[in-house]
C-alpha cells in the first residue's frame, strides 16, 4: 500500500528522532506492506433480541 500525507506548514513533525517544520516536509510518502493473513478475535454486542435499528460496540484484537 503507498501512503501518502500532506503536512501542514505551522507544525512541527518528529520523523526518524529528528525534528522537521511542515514547511520544511511539504508532503511524505511511503510503502506499508502487510501480511496476507491475520488472524482476528472479535466480540461485539449490540443489544437485546429487539427489532429495528441497533447500535452495538465491537473489541477486537489482530495478531
């Protein structure tokens, strides 16, 4: 995946333990490469057996 971000120009940004102004940046870019499989462990709730629209909260971990 290619990143890509746009600082702005009033604020100070630590990158590899020396600090740059966002003026000094302008924009960053980088490569993330991630695993093809990760297993996840989730659980979530979301309410009582009710009909309609249910609003629920979900915690998970990814290794």
């Amino acid at each position: 995946m290619n990143l890509k971000a746009n600082t702005a120009q009033d604020i100070i940004v630590e990158v590899g333990g020396t600090e740059y102004s966002g003026a000094a940046i302008g924009t960053l870019a980088g490569r993330v490469k991630t695993k093809k499989f990760a297993p996840t462990l989730t659980v979530g709730y979301a309410g009582g057996l009710t009909t309609g629209v249910k609003f629920g909260v979900e915690a998970g971990a990814m290794f």
